[in-house]
C-alpha cells in the first residue's frame, strides 16, 4: 500500500533530492508545501509530490556513470 503521507526524509528519498533542496525548493514555492499534522508535525501529500514529479521537464541528460541506473 502506498503511503498517503510523506515526512521529509521519506519525501526526500522519493523525489531524489536532499532535505536542503526540498525546504529549498518549499520557501521558493517550486515544491509542494507540507501540511500540518498535528502542533509539532507536517507531512507532504503523496498525491501533490506525484503531480509535481509528472510536471518536472524531461531532461535530455543521461545520468552520471555512477549513479546506478
């Protein structure tokens, strides 16, 4: 099943990216911001971290030799 909810270090590994990046990314409004939990927790929804991966342009970059893929 896949999670509803995402907290930063899991939105991280999903998208690829750092924590620096994200937050980022969130105070520059280029990311989707994460909503409020309960007083002291936030998440991001994994449908808007979804549509901002589909909306992400298609690079005409190969990946690095050393990147595993």
């Amino acid at each position: 099943m896949k999670p509803a909810i995402l907290d930063l270090p899991s939105v991280c590994g999903y998208v690829a990216l750092s924590e620096s990046t994200v937050q980022k990314l969130v105070r520059e409004a280029e990311f989707p911001k994460p909503r409020q939990l309960s007083g002291r927790r936030v998440g991001w929804l994994t449908r808007e971290v979804d549509e901002w991966t589909e909306a992400r342009p298609v690079a005409d970059l190969l990946p690095p030799v050393n990147c595993g893929v």
